[in-house]
C-alpha cells in the first residue's frame, strides 16, 4: 500500500477497529490498552518458556518479504505485552512488510533476572534465521521499529552484533549468528540509559534502568556497559527517532540528546517530534499524529531500499 489514498484507506480501516476512540491525543494508556487487538497470521514459538512466542504479520504476494521487527515496549515490565502493537505490525504488514513482533521475558516476571530480557530479544530475533524460509522473508532488509522501552532493545539489537565474545557473557548476548539490522525506527524510544536514568522528567519510576540492570554493585558498570546502546556507539546503522512532542514518559529532549551523540559519533541519525502527539500516538495507525510522521517513515526507509518493492542495495 502507498502514500496518499492508500494510507487513507488503511487507516480509515484501522480506525472502525479502534471504535470508540478518539482521534484526539494525547492518547493514555488506559485508553490504548482497551483497543481491540488485531490477530497475527501465525503464532509461532522461539523458545520452550511461557513468553518464547512471538506473532508474525504476513503482507499479501509471494515475497521474498522485507523484514519489520517489531520490538514492544512497557517500561521492560510486564504491564504491556506484544498485544498493544498488533495494531502497528498490521499496518506494517498492509505496507508490504512481513512484521516480527516478539514476546520476551520482562524484568519483574519469575526467573527473568539480568541479562534474561537482553537474552530473549536477541534469541527471538535470531529465530528469523529459522523461520525465514517458510515465510519467505528477505533477510537482508530487515529494519527494528522499537516502541518506548522496546526502542532501547531494538537499539541494542542493531549494535549487539559489536559485542566482543570473549567471555560468556558477552558470547549469549551476541549469539553465534547475530541478526544484522539495517535500520532503526524509535517511536518514542528509550534510546541512551544513562541519560534517561538522570533525567527528572522521564517516565517508568525512579529506579527502573536499577532494576533492569538487576540492582546496583561492582559489577552494574559492566552491566551498564553490555545493555545501553550508547556503549555500541557507533552503532553503524541509521536510525529516526520519532516522539510525539506532548510525551511526558519519554520526553523529546531524550531524543534530541541521543541523536546528538549519536551523529557525534559517526552515525546518520535523525529526529522527528510529532506535533499533537503524547506516548502512544506513534504506534497506533489511526491517530492524526500517526498519519503525519509516517511519509517522513517511509521516506527514511526509502533512501535506505528497505520498503517494500525496492531491491535490496
């Protein structure tokens, strides 16, 4: 589906599914939790645990594919899972993407204690190598949209491939065959951990980057080290940080910083604040705000060749 009337189409769609709320944000949590979830085409496990799942939204054709990982947010906390994207991965999929949205263990649940959440990422974005076949799936344009916390862990994902493995660590965070990403989407993303740790106006509490890095002692720095991707820096792929301009979780100043640091660093990277938008608006489709920053999306993605109907470069 393209630009103009197409998108229109799209999300008009989207909207009769989203019946009964209003286009008008900020959009809260509350609101956007109660939305009707959309069903994947396939549910199919990664791993043996009750979170090693992960849906797949299936664009129409006979592909190869290109690849959308779509990494969900919630604080690393168990408030949210991969349901509330379900309405962005369709869109993705409507798009021409074939959209990966992976469940992992979060921070609070039961033996999911540091670096178990870093760990499932990377294991249920590896299980493409497996699955890439059977769903015809193009391997070498793959991109990583991130929401909120999810941003950070697709960061991360793009720059994991940098990890030394030279020790054991390290080696189960890299893996033995890394997904390479080629691009990196933030939708009101949780991009540097350490700024976002100082920061008075961020969201999620006080002591949330503490408890994702499993407490505090000798060894957070090194922990510290292994999971902010301002560690990877370069990372070595572009990266748009998109995040509505009212968000009070992620605020657009964590954006602005992490693009600095980032270009400082020798990456492309751009950043886009949505007029009107809070928290949710950049992942749900339906919404004005959406439809605003999405050319500017696509228009990333295009220079890149990673939308659907380019060749890869």
């Amino acid at each position: 589906m393209s630009r103009g009337l197409g998108l229109a189409v799209g999300v008009s769609a989207l909207a009769a599914g989203a019946a009964g709320v209003e286009a008008q944000g900020p959009l809260a949590w509350g609101e956007f939790r109660e939305i009707e979830r959309v069903p994947a085409d396939v549910t199919l496990p990664w791993a043996e645990h009750d979170e090693g799942h992960g849906d797949l939204y299936l664009p129409a054709g006979a592909g190869p594919h290109p690849v959308a990982v779509v990494v969900h947010g919630g604080c690393w906390l168990s408030i949210a899972d991969a349901g509330y994207m379900s309405h962005f991965a369709r869109f993705l999929a409507d798009e021409g993407w074939a959209a990966w949205v992976p469940e992992f263990r979060r921070i609070d649940q039961e033996g999911a204690a540091w670096p178990t959440i870093l760990e499932d990422v990377a294991a249920a974005a590896d299980h493409l190598h497996v699955i890439g076949s059977e769903y015809r799936l193009d391997l070498e344009r793959v991109s990583a949209f991130g929401h909120s916390s999810g941003g950070h862990l697709a960061l991360w994902l793009a720059g994991r491939e940098g990890l030394p493995p030279d020790d054991r660590t390290r080696a189960a965070l890299r893996g033995p065959r890394p997904l390479r990403i080629r691009a990196v989407v933030g939708l009101a993303a949780v991009a540097d951990l350490e700024d976002f740790d100082q920061r008075e106006d961020r969201g999620c509490g006080s002591d949330i980057v503490e408890r994702l890095l499993g407490g505090v002692g000798d060894d957070v720095a090194d922990r510290m080290w292994l999971t902010s991707p301002s560690a990877r820096l370069p990372i070595g792929v572009p990266q748009m940080m998109v995040t509505g301009a009212l968000d009070a979780t992620v605020p657009v100043a964590h954006g602005d910083d992490w693009v600095r640091r980032a270009s400082q660093a020798g990456d492309p990277a751009t950043m886009y604040a949505v007029e009107g938008a809070g928290h949710f608006e950049p992942v749900a489709p339906w919404t004005p705000a959406f439809q605003r920053m999405w050319p500017d999306i696509e228009s990333f993605l295009d220079t890149l060749r990673l939308r659907p109907g380019q060749a890869p470069s």
